[in-house]
C-alpha cells in the first residue's frame, strides 16, 4: 500500500452517506487543505503532527446541507433581536418567554418575534390574541409577524409606531380597528406586506458591533442544525452594498463558517433597471471565493411582478406594466450574463413571466444561464415543460408546510395535492433545489423542510400530498445537497462526500435513512464541518466545538432562549438570570412536547371555526 501524504483531518468508523454514484457508502474520509482528498482509504495517508484523527462512533454523516433559498444576510444582521417561537410546542410557552424577554428588554427597545412559526405547531392550535399579548407586555413594544400576511402589535408598539386613530392606512395594507376607529394592534397584509416591513423597519437597529456578533451566531445556529451553504435570495430593505457591509467585514476576518452565495435585490420601484445597472459595474457573478460570493439577481426583478403568497388572500392580479417593466430588466441581465432568480407563487403569474423570457430568450439567448425561479406551488404541468425547454431550474421551500391548511380552505384539498408538484419537475429533468425561505414565512431549520418532502404534511401534522408527490429520504437529501449546488453554478464543487469537493459535511443526532417519519423533524447535528475545520460540536464531540463567543447585547433573548426550538433550558435561563419557567420534559427540544398531546384534540375541536373570536372581538372575518 503506498502512503500518502498527511491529511489535515481524518474520520473514521462512522455510517457515512457519500452521494456519489461511484461509491454511495463509506467508513471513513480524509481532508486536507479544505477538501476532500480519500473515501474510505484513510488508513492510507500519513498522520503527521497536525493531524486531527475523530473516532465518529457510527453517526450518520451526510453532505452538509445547502439552503438554494435563504434570506440570511438579513437575518443575520437581527437575529440576536429577535425572540424566537420556530419549533415551540405551545403558547403557553410561547407567551410565558414573551413575558420574560418583555422584562428583560431596556427601554426603547423591542421584543420581536420575526416569523418562523405557526398556530398549528401550538398544542393550543390557536394564535395569541392581542389581550394576551398586552397582558404579559404591557409597557414593552411587541412586535409579532404571523407569515407575510400580518402582524400583532400591543398597545406599547402601537405608540412606538405613532399608530392613532388619525394615521390612514398605508397603500397595499390595513390597520385594523375598533368600533371607536382606534387601531387594535392587528396589521394586514392586504394584498402585500409593505405595511410589516414598514412597521418593522421603524424599531432600533443593533450597531454594526453587534450585527456582527448576531451574524456569527446565527450562521453557528445554521451550523447547529447541518447546514454548510445557503443562497442568500436578498429581501425588502436589504441594500447593496450598505447592508452587505457586516457580513463583508466577517469574510475579511476569516470568521464565517456559512458558505454563502448572494442574489440582488432590487429596492426601487419603478427603477429597478436602474438598480440592476449600477450593480453590474460594482460586482458579477462568481465574484468572491467559496465562502462569499455574488451570485446574480432576484428575487425581485420588479416590483410588479411580486405575485404575493398570502393564501388567506385571493390571488392578486398583476398590473399590466408587469411584461413591459420584465422584460427590460431580463434583457439587461442575460445581456451581461447575470443569472437571475424570480419570485413565482401562481401559475397564472408564472404564465406572463414565461412569455416575457421566451421573448428576451429569442432576441438574447439563455443558454448557460442559471435562471429560476422560486416556489412555484400552483404551477401546471403545461408551464414546467417551458421552464424545461428555456434550460431554468425551481428553487422549492417549505412554505406549504406553514399555510396548507389556508390553502385547502380555499383552494381545496385536491389542488393542494400537488403544490408544488416536486416529483413531475424531477421527472422532466428540471434542476431542482430545496431550503426554506426563513426567516420569516418559515423556519430555518432544514429537517422541518426535509420532513416535508418525505411525509408531505404541515408543521401541524395535515397530510397534504399523496404517495406520488412525496420523495424519498434519500431524493429529499439529494435535492438540499447536489440539488441547490446547481442554483449557486456549483455542481460537482460541493454536495458529496467525494474526492475533490469541498470538504462540508456533517454527523447526526439520529440515523436519517432509519427514525421514524414523525423524529426526522428533531434531527440536529452533533458535528459540523466546513472547509475542513470544526465550526459545530457537541455530545460526544464536544471537545472538539470551537470557543464559545458571548451574545450582543446582554439583553438578547438568544442568551436565554436560544433557537429554533427556544428551548428555555433552565441551566441557561439561571446563567442569565431569568426564573426558571418550562416544566417540561428534557425531550420537549428534539421531539416536541409530547405530555402536551391531549390537548391536541380538544384544542381542534374548540378551534374548529379557527379565527372565531381571534383577538377576542367576536368575528370570524377578519383576514377576508
């Protein structure tokens, strides 16, 4: 056996899931110089004396997992702001760490839950309502986003906003009021959601100190749950350069462990060509490294074009500028061969856009270019063959997941069955992708999407699609690997376990090929690489976790409560000094809170009518 050279890293005795065609399972792997240099020949090469050797014990370990639709550039920069109910079993919880976290905030700041949940998750199976809100916070402003589709805000966060009786409803959006005319709290999104980016954006900014610290923590909270790439989609309020400039600053230092890559986005209604313009002079795709890199453009094209996903809604009608205003912006783009990315929720939507690229394909051919678009529940078979024959790819997520049940109560259980129709783009041959379109309209946590697209249910446990629309474990996981490396014009650079690729890879809590459906949800990592170093461990591994960095400012709710799952661990809740308050079971993190499952049933049967009485005013009718 001839021996080779040191690797930098060497493990071994794992169950280790390659996927790679040429040799699918393995036991060991050895990396070196940020790549993966032997499958399963790692008795071969030398162990010099930087050589790291971990025994893995017989873990799963996978690709590290790649989010194609992310909006963590944003997400970053207010994470440690922000109080998180993704994955908390009820509302009991949820309200009793609003009330901490409201006691804990300084005056002039904030508590805001950003998205990321869902009343379905809650053994309760019901939203808050504005008194329950007030009565836990009444002198803190609260800021509480429910999807894209509206926002609570108690009284406090009412005057912080200088909302009163006078102030008119914004444009696209309504401030729901009393008998008297004086604003509940309540926000819709009628029919988009400027009115909750609007509010939003009028709450304190961290400094850029601790952008960076929120940004770091956050990117080791991707890391703590298996992921090692996203693709950052942009979002409202997200300005180039202005707002890149923390995440920038941590590249330069060497302290991201996230690769990412980065779509524009355009701000600037009615002059988005222009906004397109003076990008392409400041940067391009494939600029970067393979930690940071521009990517190309969308998810807004134009603003015309944003067929807005809120299925408590009716489908909005685009205006007739939409083609004309497209079309000048995509001709620009292929003209200078910058990929693009485009918002696409209905299949009526999606029809315009499609004539619009056929038109610019014909002038201004795409071939070579890495277009998609995103979402795509409701579109037809009809549509998937154009997307097919222009060589575009979709980027899915797990948004049905959080609104299923609103669809069905609109649309039906039959036109749900198929939204978005995954298996029929798989067997056209399309580029597909998965993630999650965090922060907002869904969790970050990718095992909620895998879990998804195994069992084909919401986060609240509705089977939503037949045996012919669901995937395997295995064509799940393919498509949050090798599947968004495609989105990013990174095939065959990362996605596998093989010689040659980036070394991103990840060992897990639970077997994924062998849990139960209903546990794929809880899964987490135990240790996460990236670029070949440790950036995640714990458990047996956790000798090996890098150092620990402190949380900015001392009042953010991620010192108490953590992450997905904010699992008001009582060990962490006494360092910072909050009064232990969860009187569940250790398991209630992983797997949910499962002496809470009586209450399931008769909070069903009480919520059966599930927005009667729905902040406590007697109406059923206030979203419609």
């Amino acid at each position: 056996m001839n021996t080779k050279k040191a690797a930098d890293l060497i493990l071994h005795n794992g169950h280790i899931t390659t996927l790679d065609p040429k040799y699918p399972d393995a036991k060991n792997v050895a990396i070196k110089d940020g790549r993966i240099v032997g499958v399963d020949d790692a008795e071969s090469y030398e162990r010099g004396p930087n050589t790291t050797t971990i025994d893995l014990k017989g873990r799963r370990v996978i690709p590290g997992l790649n989010d194609s639709h992310l909006h963590v550039i944003r997400g970053g920069l207010n994470y440690n702001m922000e109080l998180r109910w993704d994955g908390v079993p009820s509302l009991a919880d949820a309200l009793r760490m609003l009330r901490e976290q409201a006691q804990r905030t300084p005056p002039g700041q904030w508590v805001r839950v950003v998205g990321g949940w869902s009343e379905f998750q809650f053994a309760e199976r019901r939203m808050p309502t504005l008194e329950e809100i007030n009565a836990v916070a009444p002198e803190t402003p609260v800021f509480i986003l429910h999807l894209y589709c509206r926002a609570l805000l108690n009284q406090a966060a009412l005057r912080a906003c200088g909302y009163t009786k006078d102030t008119p409803n914004p444009p696209g959006g309504e401030i729901q009021r009393d008998s008297k005319g004086n604003p509940t709290g309540l926000l819709i999104a009628r029919p988009s959601a400027t009115i909750l980016y609007a509010t939003l954006a009028k709450g304190p900014k961290l400094p850029p100190e601790h952008q960076m610290n929120s940004t770091r923590h956050f990117t080791r909270e991707l890391n703590r749950l298996g992921l090692t790439s996203v693709i950052d989609a942009g979002g409202g309020f997200q300005n180039y350069p202005e707002d890149y400039a923390v995440i920038e600053e941590l590249h330069k230092r060497g302290e991201m462990t996230l690769r990412m890559a980065y779509n524009l986005f355009t701000q600037k209604p009615k002059q988005e060509k222009e906004d397109f313009a003076r990008w392409i002079k400041m940067t391009g795709p494939g600029k970067g490294d393979d930690f940071f890199r521009c990517n190309g453009a969308g998810e807004m094209l134009v603003f015309s074009a944003a067929d807005f996903e809120d299925f408590l809604e009716p489908r909005p009608d685009l205006p007739a500028s939409l083609e004309g205003e497209l079309k000048e912006v995509v001709s620009l783009l292929a003209a200078n061969k910058w990929p693009f990315r485009l918002h696409a929720t209905y299949d009526e939507s999606i029809t315009h856009f499609l004539s619009v690229f056929e038109k610019v394909n014909h002038e201004i051919p795409f071939k070579g270019l890495n277009w998609f678009f995103d979402h795509c529940e409701t579109i037809s078979d009809r549509n998937l063959e154009r997307v097919k024959a222009l060589g575009g790819g979709i980027a899915i997520q797990h948004r049905m997941a959080y609104q299923g049940e609103y669809f069905m109560d609109r649309y039906g259980k039959k036109a749900a069955e198929r939204t978005p129709p995954v298996r029929r783009m798989l067997e056209l041959g399309i580029p597909v992708g998965a993630g999650t379109d965090a922060t907002r309209v869904a969790s970050y946590n990718p095992w909620l999407s895998l879990y998804w697209l195994v069992t084909g249910k919401t986060v609240g446990g509705v089977s939503m699609y037949p045996d012919k629309n669901r995937l395997s474990r295995e064509e799940a996981l393919r498509l949050y690997t090798q599947g968004s490396s495609w989105f990013s014009s990174e095939s065959g650079t990362k996605g596998a376990i093989a010689p040659g690729q980036l070394a991103d890879l990840v060992a897990l809590t639970d077997d994924y090929f062998s849990v139960a459906e209903e546990e794929i949800k809880g899964i987490e990592s135990v240790f996460t690489v990236v670029d070949g170093k440790i950036v995640h461990a714990t458990e047996e591994f956790a000798t090996h976790a890098p150092p620990p960095i402190p949380v900015l400012p001392e009042w953010s709710p991620v010192k108490v409560f953590g992450g997905y799952g904010a699992p008001l661990d009582v060990r962490k809740a006494a360092q910072a000094g909050v009064a232990a308050v969860h009187h569940h079971t250790a398991e209630c993190h992983q797997h949910g809170c499962a002496h809470a499952a009586h209450q399931l049933l008769a909070g069903i049967e009480a919520t059966r009518n599930r927005f009667a009485g729905f902040f406590g005013l007697g109406c059923d009718c206030f979203a419609f």
